[in-house]
C-alpha cells in the first residue's frame, strides 16, 4: 500500500469511527422470533410513481401522502381511485418531507434531518405551527393522544402534540434483538406497524412495551411492484382505512399503492 493510500484508508477508519460516514450500505437482515403473519390483497390502486412517499393516512375517506427529497417534498391529498394529486404543499427546498399524521383537524409533517415538524391545517394545508426536535425525523403516527416517531433508530418517541416534548421512549425489539431502521409507521387498533427500512418486513409492535407481536413479509408486493416499474425504490407507507379495516401500503417510486388485509385471524385481536 503507497503511502498516499495508507492516509486515504487511515482517513476513512477515522471518519467511520466518529460516525461521519454512513453506515455500511447493507440492508438490515431481519431473522423472525416472532411469528410472521399472512395477509391477503384485496385490491391495487395507482400511485403516482414519482412520489418517493415517506408518510401515508387515510382519514375521513381522504388520502394524504408525505413525500421527501429536497426541492420535490411535498405534502398531497391523493385520490385512491386515480393515484391523482387533488391538493399539494410544497416544501422550501431545504426541507426533506418525512412522516407525516393527522390528529385532530391538524396535519403533522416531520422532516429528514433539519430537526423541523411542520403543523398544518387539515382543510386548508395552511401551516399554523411549528416545532424543532433533536434527531433524525422519519416516521409519524399517533395514538389518538401523543404523537409517536421514529428516527431511525430501535426508538419510538412518544410526543406531546401540543408541545412536541418527549413524553415516553420505547425501545422495540424482537426477542432480545433491537430492531433498528424504524421507519414509516401506523398505530393500528392498539398496535403500532412499523416499516423496517431496506427490507420488505412490517414489524406489529405492542405500544407498551415495545415488543414485536407479528411481522408482515411484504416481499411479494415489492416484487409485483418492481416488475409493473423497474425504477421503484423500497417499501415505504402505511395507512389505515377503519371503514374497509383494509391497510394501504406503497413505497417509494411505487407505481401501484396495495390495499391488503390480514388474513387467519380477525385482525382486532392480538
Ligand atoms: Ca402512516
């Protein structure tokens, strides 16, 4: 090895050992304790395949997307029928768009890593809020009182809605296993799902105390969705419809949005 190449190696250890590099580009490998559960398509719809969908609700009949990336983030009520933009908020471009939840006749909207989470009017996507926080953003789900967030990490952060202040952490894990890259979430029935980033897998997590209950292997739909569009990137979208009990799941670039329901038992119990 040339010198100049032991300081370009030295160089990178370095940066890797204080946290400056991101981590290694491999998918977290995903080993079930739990029992993996069965589901059943009941329908597929379009989604704009452009959208690199970060946070999906379904309220009221009305469908709202969160969408990321800077200068194309944007917050969408979507047609479920069409895929069709009906309404958009677009973010200034140094915002990257993340989860996003509705509670009340409030819309929340987390961004990436610029510590932002934008409060709008449900109606009007007028903002009338503002809060700053402390880490990555990039789940958002609510349990009818605080808000839940996940950053990335195995922690979920339970938050005041007025206030954003934490109110409780949860760690989630399988068994004894942290399960790390929470990402896009839905409080579903008392059960928090959680999409695992870069991996097919959506973990049901007891919100008391943060265990996995069940996963959700959605590989087949990635695997319908990467052969409708090449272009796709990974599963990312969770949204409850309580009227059809149905679960509308997507992902990023996906043309085609899935509303699925699980299968073998009812899906109100645990
Ligand atoms: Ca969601």
């Amino acid at each position: 090895m040339s010198a100049r190449r032991s300081v370009v190696v030295l160089t990178l250890v370095l940066l890797g050992a204080i946290g400056l590099l991101p981590a290694a580009a491999q998918p977290p490998v995903i080993d079930p304790v739990a029992p993996v559960r069965s589901y059943e398509v009941v329908a597929e719809h379009p989604h704009d395949a452009s959208a690199f969908t970060q946070g999906l609700i379904f309220s009221d009949g009305r469908l709202y997307e969160g969408t990321g990336l800077y200068g194309s983030s944007e917050l969408r009520l979507v047609d479920l029928e069409s895929g069709n933009v009906l309404e958009s908020h677009a973010l200034d471009q140094q915002y990257f768009g993340e989860g996003i939840t509705i509670l009340g006749d409030r819309i929340y909207q987390i961004t990436w890593r610029s510590g932002v989470a934008f409060v709008y009017d449900l109606a009007s996507f007028e903002q009338v809020g503002m809060f700053s926080y402390q880490t990555d953003g990039w789940g958002l789900t609510t349990d009818g009182v605080s808000l839940i967030m996940s950053d990335g990490s195995d922690q979920l952060f339970f938050r005041d809605p007025d206030t954003f202040e934490v109110i409780r952490q949860l760690s989630v894990h399988d068994g004894n296993e942290p399960i790390v890259y929470l990402n896009e979430l839905e409080y579903i029935d008392g059960v928090i799902w959680a999409n695992v980033w870069q991996t097919n897998y959506v973990a049901r997590i007891d919100p008391e105390t943060g265990r996995v209950i069940d996963w959700l292997d959605l590989s087949a739909l990635t695997q319908r969705a990467a052969e409708l569009d090449g272009g796709i990137d990974v599963l990312n979208g969770i949204a409850w419809n309580p009227e059809t009990e149905t679960v509308l799941v997507t992902g990023k670039r996906w043309p085609v949005l899935f509303e699925i329901r699980l299968a073998g038992e009812d899906e109100n119990s645990i």
